[in-house]
C-alpha cells in the first residue's frame, strides 16, 4: 500500500512540476515586457548581475554605484533619485 502511495504522489508531484514550468516560463516572458534595469539606486553588495567592475550579482562595491543595476517595474527608475536607465 505504502509503494502505491509513494508512486501516485511521485506521478502528481512530476505533473505539477511540468505544469508550473510551463506556468513560470510564460510568465517569466510577461514579467520581462513589464521590467527595466535602474542604474545608480543600489546598495552596495544588492546588485542584480555583473557590473563593469565585477563579475557577478551582489558585488557592487558602493552605495548608487553607476554602473549597478536592479531590476524594476517600468517607470520606476525615472521616480527614483540617482536612477538612470543606462549604465554611466
């Protein structure tokens, strides 16, 4: 009984999963359409990917660093103090 149970939970468990892959990716097409990078505005260290100073997400070396960027709804950045939609 307890393999029964095992199995269908496997089973439901790869469905789900294929169904949310499908769910996410869509939305991820959705969520890029409605995003922008916002130079300037970050925190050192909250960096959401690689700058031209360093090589990966959370390496910013100082607060509002102009060439860090964090990802925003669109028409966000230009509200912001020091944010820019391009790199300095």
């Amino acid at each position: 009984m307890d393999k029964i149970k095992t199995l269908t939970l496997a089973g439901l468990t790869l469905l789900g999963s294929n169904f949310i892959v499908v769910d996410a990716s869509a939305a991820a097409d959705t969520n890029a359409a409605t995003k922008e990078k916002c130079y300037g505005v970050v925190k050192a260290g909250q960096n959401d990917c690689a700058t031209k100073t360093s090589s990966c997400a959370g390496s910013s070396n100082a607060d509002g660093q102009k060439d860090a960027f964090i990802t925003l709804p669109k028409g966000l950045c230009d509200k912001l103090v020091g944010g820019n939609l391009t790199s300095s």
